[in-house]
C-alpha cells in the first residue's frame, strides 16, 4: 500500500516538473528573442504559450505511458 502512494507521489512531482520545465524553456528562449529582436513582450508571451501547450502534451504523453 504505501509503496503505491510512493509511486503515485513520483509520478505526480515527474508531471509536476516537466510541465515547469517546459513552460521555464519557453519563456527564456522568449525572454531571449525579445532582447535580441528589441519587441519586449510578443515573443515572450508567444513562448509561454507554446511552453504550456508542450508542458500539457508532456504530461499527457507521460500518461499514456504509464497505462501501458
């Protein structure tokens, strides 16, 4: 019982941080075209964006694999 709840707590704080990892990634390659474009908030905005749609499709993906 208590080895499920420990695989169960793996699997939530994996999910946890692929989906920050993916939305911090979206938002420094953003950060980063912004300053090398001079266009403050378009591609930041566009990045974090982009960075949640990739996070969200992680988890799913790490989903699917889990049921198999």
């Amino acid at each position: 019982m208590k080895n499920d709840k420990n695989k169960q707590l793996r699997f939530m704080a994996a999910c946890g941080v692929e989906f920050v990892s993916a939305v911090m990634v979206g938002m420094g390659l953003g950060g980063w075209l912004d300053k090398y474009f001079h266009k403050f908030p378009i591609f930041l905005i566009i990045f974090f964006l982009l960075g949640c749609i990739s996070g969200y499709f992680n988890i799913i993906r790490h989903i699917n694999e889990t049921k198999k």
